[in-house]
C-alpha cells in the first residue's frame, strides 16, 4: 500500500449527492484545495494542513484521514453506511417511473411512441 493511503476509504457525497470515495492523501487535499472555505473554517484549514503535512511525510496518513472525517462531518458531506441486511429496492430503467408498466415512461408514451392516458 502506498504510503499516502488510508486503510478505509471515506465515503462522501460529492455533486447531486452521488457517493464518492476519498482513498488518500492527496484525494482528501484535492477535495480541500477546491472547497469553496470561507475564511475561519478550522476544519477545513486543520485538514489542509493535515494534508500538506502528510504529503511532506510529516504526518500518517490515517491521521489526515481522520481529520478529513471531521470536516467531512463538519459540512455534512459523509455518505450514510450502507447496511447489508437493508433489501435493495428493484431495478428500474431510466425514463420510467417506478410503478408504470414496462415499456411506459412517465411522459404518458410507451417503448414505440405511442401516446395513451
């Protein structure tokens, strides 16, 4: 394992809420060097730090890691823990709304552009 990775990802939701992984070092300060921070956000600047200082070999990884949770946490980014004993809900393809019949979209067509009610 290289030296700048943490043992566990860090799972976060990034864009429209979409799960990512942040998996070291440099993710958590490619994250950070991005993040719109206003100026007094010690966690941000704590973890930025964490990260240069890392990056210098000063610091473990695992310790950063542990720092990005806390902004993480701190601005709500951490994606919820998938519990394996939750049923998946079923597939459904895209255009459709769940509960429609197969074939039918939710603009009132079915697969061959027929319009119906």
């Amino acid at each position: 394992m290289k030296p700048d990775m943490f043992e566990r990802p860090v799972s976060i939701l990034v864009g429209l809420g979409f799960p990512g992984e942040i998996r070291s070092v440099m993710d958590a300060y490619r994250l950070l060097v991005e993040w719109p921070a206003p100026s007094g956000d010690a966690a941000h600047s704590v973890a930025l730090k964490a990260c240069l200082a890392a990056l210098r070999g000063e610091v473990e990884a695992e310790t950063v890691r542990g720092l990005f949770v806390a902004f993480a946490e701190r601005h709500h980014l951490l994606a919820p823990a998938m519990d394996a004993s939750l049923p998946i809900a079923p597939a459904f393809e895209i255009g459709t709304v769940p509960g429609t019949a197969a074939g039918e979209s939710s603009y009132g067509t079915n697969a061959k552009g027929d319009h119906h009610a």
